[in-house]
C-alpha cells in the first residue's frame, strides 16, 4: 500500500510552484532534428501550445506526418497510413477488424496512443485497435519513437501516437463532403464544416463538425486465394468529431474536443450459429484552458465492448469510465532577451477509473492514479537538452520514478547544411492492465508494473543542393530493456505473472528527397527498420527453448517507399512496404512469409464553378500478392478504391 503522507508532502509542494509568479514565453522549435519538422514553432507570448512530447524529447525521433500525407489517406484507417509511412509492424486479423501495433519490437500493450495530449488507449486492454480509428478523426499526427515514461506516463514504452486537432483561424466558413467507392461493395461518406470569426473587440472563435460513416461490406467474389481460406465479415463505422475554440486577443484561450466512434463488426455474418459480433464504442471529451502559462485540462472518456455469438442474445459488457484533470505550468528561468533558453514545465495528472465487466464479477472495480512531473528543456544555437522527473501513484501499486535526459547538438550549420547528433537515456514503466490484475482467477493484484530503461542516438541531416533539391535523412540505433514483463503463462492455465526480461534492440533509416521547378514537383521518401527483440530470461524448462528467439508477429526488417510526381494539380503517388517473415511461435519454428504491398494513387482538383473537387483513383495491392493475417487467412487481393471531396468554398474575413 502506498504511503499517503508522502505524497500529499509532495503536492503541498506542487502546488507551491504553480503558485508562483508570472512569466513569458519563449519562442523555440519543438526539436532541432525531428523528420519534416518545418520551421520554428513561433509559440504565443502568453502560453505554450506544443504538448510535452514533441518539446520535451530532446534526443529522441519524432516523425511528423505531413498534411498531404493525411489527405490522402483521409478515407483509410490509421492502420493503412502508419503501414505506409512508418516501420511499425502491425498484426492484422483482417480487413475492418483487430489490428495491434508492435513499436520497436513491443508489444500492443507498450504503444501510447494520445489525443490532444490524453491517453486513449482502452483500459482494460491497455491498448488500441487500430482499425477503430479513422485518419478522418484527426488532422494533426506524429509519431514519437523510443519511451516517453517521463513525459507521458504508462504505456508509452516503445513509442507513441500523437493525435491532435488544430484549429483554423483564418476560415469564416467553409464545407466539405466527400464520398468513397471501394472494391468489394465498400464505401465511406463524410460531411463536415468549419466555421470561425470575431467575438466582438477581443475575441474570436473557431470550430469544426465534422461526421464520418465507413460501410465495409467486404462481398469478396471469391472464398479462397490461392489455398487459403478468405474469411467474410462486415464492418460499419460511424464517427463524430466536434472541436470548438475561443481566444482572446491577449493569448487566452479555451477550447472543447468531443470524438464519438462506434465500430460495429461482424465475423461469419451468414453463419448464424458461429457469428461473432463485436462492437466498440468510445466517447472522448475534453475541456483545455490555457492562459499565462497555465493550462488545465478536465476530461471524461467512455470505453465500451460489447461481444456476443450467434443469435446474440447472450452477450459480454464491458463499460468502462475515466475521469481526467490536468494542470501544469511553464516557467522562463532565463531572461527573454537572451539567445538561450531555459524553461521549466511543472504539471500534476489525476484520473478516476471504474469500469464493470463480466470477467471481473458483479463489482464495480473503481482505482485512482495521480502523476507529478517536472520538464526542463534548455536550448541555445547548437544545443537543446531536456531533462525529465515522472512520479505516479496507483492505487494498490507502488510505480517506478522515471527519469529521462536527450541531448542534440548540431555538428555542421551553415548554409545549405546541417548535421545535427542525437542521444538519449529515459527509463519507462507500465501499469498492467485492469484484466492482468482483476480477472476472476486469472488476474493478479500483486502485479508489479514493467520497468524499461531505453538508450538510443543517430544523426540527422539536412542538405539543400540548390534552390529546386534538398534531402532530409535521418539514422538512429536504440536498445531498449524491459523486465518484468508480464506474460498469460500456459503452464499455469494462463495466469498472469511477471515473468519475462524482453530486450529490443535496432536500427531506424529514413530519408526524403524532393525536387521542385515551376509547375512540377518529385519526391520520394524510404525507411528501413531493423528490429531484434527477445527473451532473455528462462524462468522455467519452456522458457529455455525460446531465449533468444525472434518475438512472434514482428519481422526482423521493414522498409517503406513512397515517390510522386506531380505536375500543377495532379499528382502520381506510388506506396510500397515490404516486411520481411514473421514467427509465429515462441521457438521460431513456423512462420508467415514476407510480403510487398504497393498502391498507386492518381489525384487532381477540378473545379465545378467555384467548388473545388480533390478526385482520387488509387489500386491497392497492385500486383495481387498474397498475403495472410494473424489467423492465416488470406487477405483481399487487388483493389480499387474512387475518391470524391468537394470543398465549397471558404469565406474569409
């Protein structure tokens, strides 16, 4: 049991600093080597916007994920567009059902998946399904590779998913609608406005509603590709997106997040004795007020998972609630003037969980947890550095201090090159899930949370070889060392127990090369994953036969190729990724073969009067290879998919 008198002694103290006296913002870029970075984030003069992640990672890979990028997956999953533009490895069921991520040769347990800076990943999983997740929900994406216990918290082991919104500060009024046809008797509708303006003198407002509805059919002509059985299912997807923001001119500003999903699957649906339904639904809301260098956050999250069989009359629940408040600070603790900055971020977490599901017996299972973290960052012309201090209490749980420190330092600036080195040392933790531990039977209380220690570092570049070429490329090489991983143990009837010592370890590539003259523009990006990770410990006779060995589900090597030609309005667009076999045992012995998977795309933007009309035609799975899922079977061969997004008109002020 934790002790409470020490940590109320610690929040006298938190709430002594975020008492203290006013400050001033600096301006500073978020990170001084992160892929596609752009331009230094100019930050407000009375509160910092970026979240903790993507300023307080010094050392660490962050990829942003372009807007381009986004409108061209805008129909897909975010499964489809991290496939795509990332080496994360992702185990698959089959089209429109379970899809988990391995990030850097994790486990789906160890990736966070954030939402405007709140972890929403399903608590009683303590993970996300991918295929849930609509890239129409978002319009801002990162990713952040390596741990992030200090600055995020649980979870965050091998790496995170930044999901945000951005508001729009020019637009008066503007709509869109868009409609996709797919192979297979697939199609998506979206229809959504955004609107903004003036709130007399002093403040003005901006907002977004936007609606999704994806109807995957999935009315294969076939049952079989080529010896393997093609599993039918059906899914149906609805979405809700509402983002409201106000500002005063002084820099305050408040705003209001709302995300709705439903995701609706169907397994076998003509079989009505072995059908399997599932269906998730999720509520996101979120309240953000920020003003002289204070932000505070309150929150409230709804998981639901409902399961049930053939006639469906008899069904599994699980309901799942939590309640989030956040507050945190940043202080200046070098003068503005200066050409050095230093700033301090103090800020405290507290979530309210209770959930009620049939596994856990007629109870309500309720849990508290608080976090207390303190980020420095400090940058001059050629350094940044960060350093971080996490501490978390658990109900009934006792989780690690974690802290973290990066470093950056450019080796070359001048003029049309820079070479930037890169490294750092954070340790990472994970509360078990609420199933590992209140599962009747097989769950266990006593749990102890995992504990990583990641060191990682590479270099990044930035080369401009003329007006009309540049090349951005980036290397980095981690290994990551987890124990106390915990693990269903078969011997035991799949109880869980803390048993494992997990060591990933490897090496990332990326590079984009670009060229622009006149009316053409050309680019082509690749990445390169290198990914071994394993059991390191033998904690009985089986476990002997597996140290060593390859982790199932996660290939060895990745790698990704995206290039496009464009000309005016229209674009070529060509996506490939390649992984490499993957085990499907502990001991190595079976194992899916590697595949290549290439789509092309072809878009242009007419116009119908004064709309503009973004038309896509793109063919997936190009040169129809097989390739199977977890349960192997066979996924869909090739296919199409049509395109429409009509954007009538902005008005502004």
């Amino acid at each position: 049991m934790r002790k409470q008198p020490s940590f109320w002694w610690v929040i006298n103290v938190f709430v002594g600093l975020l008492a203290g006296q006013d400050c001033y913002a600096q301006s500073d870029s978020s990170s001084m080597n992160s892929v596609r970075s752009g331009p230094p984030v100019s930050l407000s003069v009375v509160t910092v916007r970026a979240i903790a992640p993507e300023r307080f990672s010094a050392g660490q890979k962050l990829q942003r994920i372009d807007s381009a990028t986004l409108l061209q997956f805008r129909f897909g999953l975010l499964t489809d567009l991290l496939t795509f533009t990332t080496p994360l490895a992702f185990k698959n069921y089959g089209p429109g059902q379970l899809a988990t991520v391995s990030f850097r040769g994790t486990s789906a347990n160890h990736t966070a998946v954030l939402w405007n800076g709140i972890n929403i990943n399903q608590p009683n999983l303590g993970q996300t399904d991918f295929s849930t997740l609509a890239v129409a929900g978002f319009n801002r994406l990162a990713v952040q590779y390596g741990p992030g216990g200090s600055v995020i918290g649980s979870d965050a082991v091998g790496g995170s998913i930044l999901l945000g919104s951005t508001p729009n500060w020019e637009t008066k009024f503007g709509a869109t609608i868009g409609q996709q046809l797919v192979s297979f008797g697939n199609n998506q509708t979206q229809l959504g406005i955004r609107y903004g303006g003036a709130l007399g003198k002093s403040w003005n407002f901006s907002g977004r509603t936007f609606g999704y509805r994806n109807q995957m059919n999935n009315d294969y002509p076939y049952r079989e590709r080529r010896g393997y059985f093609v599993e039918q299912s059906t899914t149906g997807q609805r979405g809700l997106v509402q983002d409201l923001y106000v500002r005063h001119k002084s820099g305050r500003q408040l705003s209001v997040n709302a995300w709705l999903t439903d995701n609706d699957l169907i397994l076998a649906p003509q079989d009505t004795i072995a059908r399997e339904r599932t269906r998730t639904q999720s509520v996101r809301l979120l309240g953000t007020y920020e003003a002289n260098q204070m932000t505070v956050r309150l929150g409230w999250i709804r998981d639901v998972i409902d399961y049930a069989k053939g006639s469906y009359l008899q069904s599994s629940h699980t309901s799942t609630d939590r309640f989030i408040g956040r507050i945190e600070r940043e202080f200046l603790l070098w003068p503005a003037s200066q050409r050095t900055n230093l700033s301090l971020r103090i800020g405290g977490e507290w979530s309210h969980y209770q959930t009620c599901t049939d596994g856990y017996g007629d109870g309500l299972i309720t849990e508290n947890r608080q976090d207390l973290y303190a980020l420095l960052r400090f940058q001059t012309d050629r350094w940044l550095v960060s350093a971080n201090l996490r501490q978390a209490f658990v109900t009934r749980f006792n989780p690690p201090t974690t802290p973290s420190l990066g470093t950056e330092y450019k080796l070359v600036k001048r003029s049309g090159m820079a070479l930037t080195a890169k490294g750092s040392v954070g340790y990472s933790y994970r509360v078990p899930t609420l199933n590992e531990r209140y599962w009747l039977v097989l769950g266990d209380p006593d749990l102890r949370p995992e504990r990583g220690i990641n060191v990682e570092g590479g270099l990044a570049t930035n080369v401009t070889f003329s007006e009309h070429l540049n090349l951005d490329a980036e290397v980095t090489a981690y290994h990551n060392r987890i124990d106390d991983w915990t693990y269903w143990n078969p011997t035991k009837d799949y109880h869980v127990e803390n048993l494992q010592l997990v060591v990933a370890r490897g090496a990332e590539i990326t590079s984009t090369l670009t060229y622009t003259k006149s009316r053409w523009k050309t680019g082509i990006h690749t990445g390169y994953g290198l990914t071994r990770t394993s059991q390191e410990r033998a904690y009985d006779t089986y476990a002997q036969d597996v140290v060593g060995k390859q982790l199932p589900y996660v290939p060895v090597h990745t790698g990704t190729l995206t290039a496009y030609v464009q000309r005016n309005r229209t674009r070529l667009t060509i996506q490939s990724q390649t992984t490499s076999r993957r085990f499907v045992t502990f001991d190595n012995s079976q194992f899916l073969k590697g595949v290549t998977m290439t789509n092309v795309l072809v878009e242009t933007i007419a116009k119908l009067g004064p709309v503009p009309i973004r038309i896509q035609g793109q063919i997936n799975n190009v040169f129809d290879v097989l390739a199977l899922s977890v349960k192997r079977n066979a996924l869909p061969g090739r296919s199409w998919a049509l395109n429409v997004l009509f954007n009538f008109p902005s008005i502004t002020p």
